[in-house]
C-alpha cells in the first residue's frame, strides 16, 4: 500500500512541475484553471515553486534527525506558491500610458 502512495505522490509532484514548466515557457494553463488565471507565467513560477515545496515536505520529512529543516523549508515553499498562485488570478499592476 505504500508503494501506492509513494507513486502517486511522485505523478502528482511531476505534473506539478511540468505544468509549471509549461506556464512559464509557454503562457499555457491547463483547462480547470483557464478561466481564472490572469498571468499563466506567474501561476507557473507557483506552480513550480509548489511542486519542489510538495516534494522537499514529502521525501525528505520522513527521515528523522537527518534534515531538520528541509522539510520546513519545502512546506514554507509550498504556503508561499500558494499565495503566488493566488496573486495570478489577479490583474497585474496598471502600466501608466506613455
């Protein structure tokens, strides 16, 4: 049961970071999230901060005494791409004319 677990955490954290790839490379945001993402290349600079959070949180925590604070680090990360991908579903800052 555990592999199980294990695997799909690694599908997840890898669509995670493609999709934040292809956010930042390429403006694209997949279907569920067109509609309300206003700056695809920040949701993917989230997204991607999100997926090395997720992994730093999940693969490393698990080791007692051996990192600390790693894994604190990732979920900070993960809070913080949270927020970013938040800020993306907002309009960017008006560009005075001129």
């Amino acid at each position: 049961m555990h592999m199980y677990l294990v695997v799909a955490a690694v599908l997840v954290v890898t669509l995670m970071a493609v999709f934040g790839i292809a956010g930042i490379t390429t403006g694209w945001v997949a279907p569920f999230g067109r509609r309300r993402v206003l700056r695809p290349k920040l949701w993917g600079y989230g997204q991607l901060l999100g997926a090395v959070g997720m992994s730093l949180w999940m693969f490393l925590g698990v080791f007692p005494g051996k990192f600390d604070v790693v894994p604190l680090v990732g979920w900070f990360l993960f809070m913080g791409s949270l927020g970013i991908q938040m800020l993306a579903q907002r309009p960017g800052p008006a560009v005075p004319p001129g």
